[in-house]
C-alpha cells in the first residue's frame, strides 16, 4: 500500500530582481510622462505626468500619485520576462532615433544596479516589448490615487533630458592605417 501527498503550495521562484524602475518621456507626439516602481515586497507605484501634445480635452491618461499591489505571479512574470531579454548584457544608452519617446530603466539586483536611457525605437523589438509591457502594467494594477508625492529615482518622467555620460559611449575601436 502506497501514500500519496501532495503540496498546493507551489515553490517560490528565486528572483535576483529586487526592485525595477521605469520612466517614460516626452516625445513629438502624444507621449505621456510616467515613472512606475515595482519591487520584491509586490509594492507598485505609479506617476502619471503630463501629455505635452495633446489638448486637456483629449488627454484622458491617470495624473497624479498613485499606490497598490502586485500579486506574486506578475513579479514572477516579470523577472522571467527580464532575464529573458539578458537585462544585465543591455548598454547603458541606446540614442539612434530622436523623435520617439524616451526611456529610463534602474534594475536593481543582487546590490547592483542596471541603469538605461533609450529611445524607444533605439531597443531591439524584443527589449521594447518588455519594457513597454512594464510600463504600461499601470492599466492593469488596481491603483488608489494618494495625496502625498513619491519620490522615484528616475527623471525621464519630470522631462528631464538624459544625462548622457562619455564613458557610458560604446565607441568603435580605431581603425588602424595598414
């Protein structure tokens, strides 16, 4: 006679992402400003910004400060999306187009930390796919708007332009006379 058991509790990934966030910029068009934190603790928060383009009549986006929850499967999901695209091999700047929108990206890892500025167009489609798909997660989190700020370490969102440093410029090797 044999006995069978068996758990309903299924075991925990092992993420190396602590904490991701994202900001989304102004571009020329109808480009909404948004900054998006999402962490380890499943803790979401949101800032929805300005829609420089657009009319206040047309502009139907969420403004203001806003806080609410994950559930354990999204930062699952978006870990396996994340090491999918080879997050930590990414470059720090990525700036071939400019008249899309802009993007910020601070993965937090095992005590590092991944910092990008992009155009959007500048990614390959598969980067861009992930990205905008964490960027956009806002539409789909119930959010509860909050009287106070929250401070995001991220610019993109306020239209701040990004900080291009020299070192962070993959140059190609010289080419020698032969």
């Amino acid at each position: 006679m044999g006995l069978l058991s068996a758990c309903h509790e299924q075991e925990r990934r092992m993420n190396k992402i602590t904490k991701i966030e994202i900001a989304t910029g102004g571009c020329f068009g109808p480009c909404h400003y948004t900054a998006t934190s999402i962490d380890s603790t499943l803790a979401y928060n949101f800032y929805g910004g300005k829609v420089p383009f657009l009319s206040p009549a047309e502009d139907t986006l969420q403004h203001g400060f806003y806080q609410g929850r994950i559930n354990r499967n999204f930062w699952d999901t978006l870990n396996v999306k994340l090491e999918n695209i080879h997050y930590q091999q990414l470059d720090s700047l990525y700036q071939h187009t400019v008249d899309d929108q802009t993007l910020e990206v601070i993965i937090y890892h095992k005590g590092k930390m991944k910092h990008i500025w992009a155009q959007s167009a500048s990614f390959p489609d598969t980067v861009a796919n992930v990205l905008y798909w964490i960027a956009n997660s806002y539409k789909s989190v119930k959010l509860i708007q909050i009287k106070d700020s929250i401070t995001f370490n991220t610019k993109e969102q306020y239209g701040y332009p990004a900080p291009i440093n020299v070192k962070d410029i993959k140059f190609p090797p010289p080419k020698r006379n032969q």
